[in-house]
C-alpha cells in the first residue's frame, strides 16, 4: 500500500541496510511536482506488491540518508531486497517501468 507521508524523521542507514525482504525506499518532497506526478503510477505499481514495505523519506540540504544513497534527484526510487539496493528509479511516471523494479524485488 502507498504510503502517502513523506517520513521527516529519517531512519539510520544502518537500519535500512538490515532490513530483511523487499522494500522500496522513496526520497522526496511533499511539494515536490515532479513527486506528486509519480504518485498515481507508484501505487498502481505498489498494488500489486502489497508485501513490499515503502518507506517515504522527505529529502533535502544535509539529509544524511539522501546523501548516503546519492540522492540528486526527487522522486528517487530505490528498489532493496534485504537491505541492497537492486534497482533504482528516478522521476519514472510510467507504472510498467515501476512494476519491473518490483518484480526484481519481490521475486
């Protein structure tokens, strides 16, 4: 399921490099028209995951997790399988191009 709040209080790299299974890690800004485009075709996509996590974290200047990630630009998408990063998208609108990030997640 979409979660429709970017996170303001940022997790510790540490913590999302433990993470266990597929999660999807989502940088970017409430205000952010390029992040509110990308909405609708993210949880089409994100439907048909529902096992996925989605961790939304509001991204910007001296971010450390952004910055971690080399985050330049928002939305950035970063498909994790057990913390790793297998995939990673950036400003994508087309649902399909989302859903194939997944399926190397979920599979």
């Amino acid at each position: 399921m979409l979660n429709d709040t970017y996170c303001m209080a940022q997790p510790a790299r540490a913590a999302i490099d433990g993470l266990a299974g597929p999660a999807l890690l989502e940088f970017g800004a409430g205000w952010c028209g390029h992040c509110r485009a990308t909405e609708a075709p993210l949880a089409a996509a994100l439907a048909q995951y529902p096992g996925v996590a989605h961790i939304r974290v509001e991204d910007g200047p001296g971010r450390a997790l952004g910055r971690s990630f080399r985050v330049k630009l928002w939305p950035t998408l970063i498909f994790l399988k057990d913390g790793r990063e297998v995939a990673r998208l950036v400003r994508p609108l087309d649902s399909a191009d989302i859903s194939r990030a997944f399926a190397l997640i979920a599979a």
